[in-house]
C-alpha cells in the first residue's frame, strides 16, 4: 500500500466515529478540517463540505465511503494549498 493509501485509510478510519463503515456530512467535516490543519491548508468551509458531499456521493445516499473519501482527499490537497 503506498503512503496516500495510508493516509486515506488512517484519516477515513479516525473519522468514522460510529464503526458505519461510512462517513456523514459532520465527520467529514471534521476529518477535512484535521487534514486541512495538519496539511497546513486553509480551513475547509461548509460550503466546502456541501460542495464534496454533492460531487463525490456517487450513489447518493448522503454519506460517503472509503473509496469516495479518497477522491475528496486529492482534491481537499489540490484544492486547498496555502500561497
């Protein structure tokens, strides 16, 4: 497993607070939020967070897998480097 892999499953597994196996809208949040600060990224909005759930919640169930979670962690680190 490569070290992103690692990160996505370290971070996915610390935000998964209840064991689903998924992640809601308020534990995302707060997973983004942790990345973002010990990425030293800017803080990630609300705006961000309805913005990933509605573009990575590919089946539409208002919470986001493993696998939707790593396309939204690549895009939290394009997306949101300081200058």
């Amino acid at each position: 497993m490569n070290m992103f892999a690692m990160m996505v499953e370290k971070a996915f597994k610390e935000a998964d607070k209840d064991n689903s196996g998924e992640i809601d809208r308020n534990e995302l949040k707060g997973v983004l939020n942790k990345m973002s600060k010990d990425l030293k990224l800017t803080e990630v909005t609300d705006a961000d967070v309805d913005a990933y759930l509605k573009k990575l919640d590919l089946d539409k169930n208002e919470v986001i897998s493993q696998k939707e979670f790593g396309k939204i962690f690549q895009e939290v680190i394009a997306a949101k480097k300081k200058k």
